[in-house]
C-alpha cells in the first residue's frame, strides 16, 4: 500500500497533533470528555507532540554555511 505522502517524523507527528485536535473536538461535541480513558488518550497524545517537540529543540544546533578554515572573501 502506497501512501500519498511521504511517511517521516513531521507527518507522524502532524497525524498525532490531528487525532489530537479531532478528538477533543469529538469528545466535547459527543460529551465523552468526561470519560477517564479518553482523557487519558488525549493526554499521552499531547504529551506525545510535547516531547518530541522539546526533543527536535534540544537536537537542533546552528549550522554555519561556511567552515572557518576556509574563509572566503565576498567583497568582490
């Protein structure tokens, strides 16, 4: 089976911030918020987006376009 996208970190998570969203628009629509197991899905899925986000800012550094031992001179 093929998918129309591509299946990478931003589209699963994109998926899980989805259910998420769609959930809580079901679950107050249907009023079965009130129910713990759906709190309980919503939460992990939140967490879920939550640590991965705080782990992307973690891993993400500055990358420099050019390497200080080869300095190139741009005024020309």
């Amino acid at each position: 089976m093929k998918l129309p996208f591509p299946l990478n970190k931003n589209t699963i998570v994109l998926s899980i911030t989805g259910l998420v969203t769609f959930g809580f628009f079901f679950g107050g629509l249907f009023e079965i918020l009130d129910y713990l197991i759906f709190k309980i899905l919503l939460f992990f899925g939140y967490a879920a987006v939550l640590i991965y986000g705080f782990l992307q800012v973690s891993k993400s550094s500055e990358q420099k376009n050019r390497p200080e031992d080869l300095p190139q001179d741009d005024s020309n």
